[in-house]
C-alpha cells in the first residue's frame, strides 16, 4: 500500500470514528429529561439508557472473537452502523418507552464493534507506533461525542428534542458511506491453536477482570451523573432541554483536555497509579458535590472538573489493560475488557433509576460518588498484577 493511501486511509478512518461517536451519544444530554416527558417512571428510563451498556457488555468480546476468525472487520463494523441507522428514524416517527428501549439496544450493538476500530487503526500504522496509534483514535471519543451534541443541541433547540435522534442516523449513515472508502489492512491468519490459547489465556487472566470491573465503575459514574441526573438537575435551575447540550460539552472538552495530558504531564510527573488514585478520588467527590450546587455557574465548573477527573482515571486503566500484553493477545483483551466495562454503562442508569424512584436526587449522587470513591482503593492490587505479567523480554512501557 502507497504512503499516499495509508495517510488517505487514516485520515478516513479517524473522521469514521468521530462519526461514530456523534452517532451513539448525540442525544445523551436530552434524552432523560425526554423520557420523563412522556410520562415513563424513574426505573424504566434507567433500563431504557441502560440498554445500550447490556449490548455492549453482552456483544463486544464475541465481536472481537468474531471479527479475529473471519478477518473481515470492516463488514462487521458497517453491520453495526446500520443498526444505529434503522432505529432512530423508528423512534422520531413513534416516540414511546419501547421504541427508545429498542434504539438503545441497536446503539449497543453499534457500539460492541468499538474494539474492532481500534484494531483496525493500529494496523495503519508500524508495530512500534502502536501506542501513539491508540492514544490518537482515543480522541475521537470526546471530540466525537462534543460535536454529536453540539449539533443535537442546534437540531432541539430549533426543531425540537426529537430531532437530535435524527442527527445520529445521519453521522452513522456518513460513516457507512466513508467505509467504503477504505481499504483493510488484513492480518496474516493466526494458528486456530493461538487463537483458542488467546481467548483462553484472557478468560483466566484476574487482572483482565479487575481492570473491566474497575473500568465498569468509572464508566458508571458520568453515565449515572453526565447523562442522566444532572441534566434533571441542571432543568431545576430552569435550564431549558436545547440547552443541556453545553452541560455535557463542558465534562467533554476537559476530560479531552485531561486524557491529552496524561501522558505528558500526569503520568511524568505522578506516575500511573496516583493519577489514577487523584482521578478516582475527585470524581468520587465531585458527584456527591454536584447537588449541592447552588447555581448553574457552580454546576458548570463542577462539570469541567469531573471531566478532568475521568479522563485521568479511564485513560491510565486504558493504558494498564495492555501494558505486558503480547501483540497477539492484544486484541482479545481488549475486547473482553471492554465487555467487562460495559456493565457500567447499563448498571449506572439503572441503578440511579431505582435511587430516584424510591429517594431524592441527592441520594443518586451519593451512592455513585461513595461507590466511585470506595472502588478506586483496588487500584494498587491491579497494577501489582499487571506488573506480575510482565515477560522477560526488553518492555518498553512507561514505568508504572
């Protein structure tokens, strides 16, 4: 493959990506405060925004199994589009519980060939680059995810709440379109003996565990917060639904912000374990601060902080999950790591639903910020089991 269209390809894929995430998390600022609109009870919106993280808990580690046997990634990656493609327009024409329930499924789905990307990327570039290649892709989460809700807020505030299910249909579209345009990079077909030792070696592996259960936690936190009771939250200071939108921008710009620095300033200076610790700990902190905001302004800047403190803590357990990993178990970790961690996405709003269904708000914010605080303690044990599968070879990863 020429250089010209490597760097044409890249370019491609980066901008798939973005449009990717404007597909699954457009909507996010708006859809609690929508769903309550039409009457559905606390503990059904939870499952309902839940639905997505059980997809994709359920689905990415076969995904990634999948997708290693009939090395045909881009096929399944344009599969998952159309699921996010088909569902929204269903919701926007018949807006009930059950449709939404359905959306948030295919969402899941879509989002389940998220480690599919990753591979993919990295395989544009050398071995040596892989690193750099996976911090690069990592930004198209909150680029992505800003620019989904920037111009879902543009759509509600001109056109309604349920125009911005339109707006993710339209970037997955996009993104199905471009993948045409892009020219797989195969790998060379592993044994069927390795890739069954892959799968086996990472199912027994505790560290893989640790590292998705604590990911699921972090996760849970801006899912429970960000996108589900603050924005109810933030409608009590008499913030319309059109602008929720700059809310979550806020936690996205600084936690794009934080991520970009981890490697640079946090990890140099902190090392990995007590920039996760500072991360976990803030988070923590701040979701229990957040009722007690006594104006927007307040809220916003308790947005912009949480933002930092995720982006710290999510990209240094991204980092340990491959840190003393073989390049060809890589994959697979990944994509049972992220299954793990999807837990969080569905158990948060679920959780929350129940908390406000039978207490207040402020005990939603409690119980996330007490169980973010408690769980980020298991962070020395999984570095001292990471750092236990370490081989003998020359490693060249950042010391821990």
């Amino acid at each position: 493959m020429s250089l010209k269209i490597l760097r044409r390809d890249v370019v491609l894929f980066f901008i798939i990506s973005l449009l990717f995430f404007v597909s699954i998390h457009a909507f996010d600022p708006f859809l609690a405060p929508y769903i309550t609109s039409l009457n559905v009870e606390a503990r059904t919106m939870g499952v309902i925004i839940g639905a997505t993280g059980l997809a994709s808990m359920l689905l990415r580690f076969p995904t990634g199994i999948l997708s290693d046997k009939f090395h045909n990634r881009k096929c399944i990656i344009q599969i998952g589009l159309l699921f996010t493609i088909l569902s929204w327009p269903m919701v926007f024409i018949h807006p009930t519980a059950e449709t939404l329930f359905i959306a948030k499924l295919a969402d899941g789905v879509t989002s389940a060939t998220w480690v599919i990307y990753n591979v993919m990327f990295v395989a544009f570039f050398p071995p040596l680059e892989a690193a750099a290649a996976i911090a690069l892709l990592s930004v198209t989460s909150p680029v992505g995810t800003f620019i989904g809700i920037t111009l879902a807020g543009f759509m509600a505030r001109h056109f309604g709440p349920q125009s911005s299910f339109l707006v993710a249909s339209m970037a997955a579209t996009l993104a199905l379109v471009l993948t045409f345009f892009i020219r797989e990079r195969r790998p060379e077909r592993a044994r069927k003996e390795a890739a069954q030792s892959a799968v086996r070696s990472q199912l027994t592996d505790k560290s893989v565990w640790y590292l998705g259960g604590l990911c699921a936690v972090v996760m849970m936190v801006p899912f429970a917060t960000r996108d589900t009771l603050t924005p109810l939250l933030a409608e009590g200071f008499g913030m319309a639904s059109a602008s929720l939108a700059t809310l979550s921008s806020i936690h996205l710009v600084f936690y794009a912000l934080s991520t970009a620095l981890c490697a640079p300033v946090f990890y140099r200076r902190l090392g990995l374990a007590k920039t996760a610790m500072i991360g976990g700990v803030l988070q923590g902190v701040i979701a229990m601060a957040m009722p007690y905001a006594p104006n927007i302004m307040v809220l916003y800047g308790l947005q912009a902080l949480a933002g930092v403190a995720f982006g710290m803590i999510l990209t240094v357990l991204n980092s340990l999950i491959v840190t003393h990993t073989p390049v060809w178990q890589q994959s697979t970790r990944v994509g049972l790591y992220q299954s793990v961690y999807s837990a969080g996405i569905f158990f948060g709003p679920v959780m929350v639903g129940y908390i406000k269904y039978y207490f207040a708000i402020k005990q939603g914010f409690l119980v996330v910020g007490i169980i973010s605080i408690i769980s980020i303690l298991l962070i020395q044990q999984i570095i001292r089991m990471v750092e236990a599968r370490r081989e003998p070879e020359p490693d060249t990863a950042p010391a821990l």
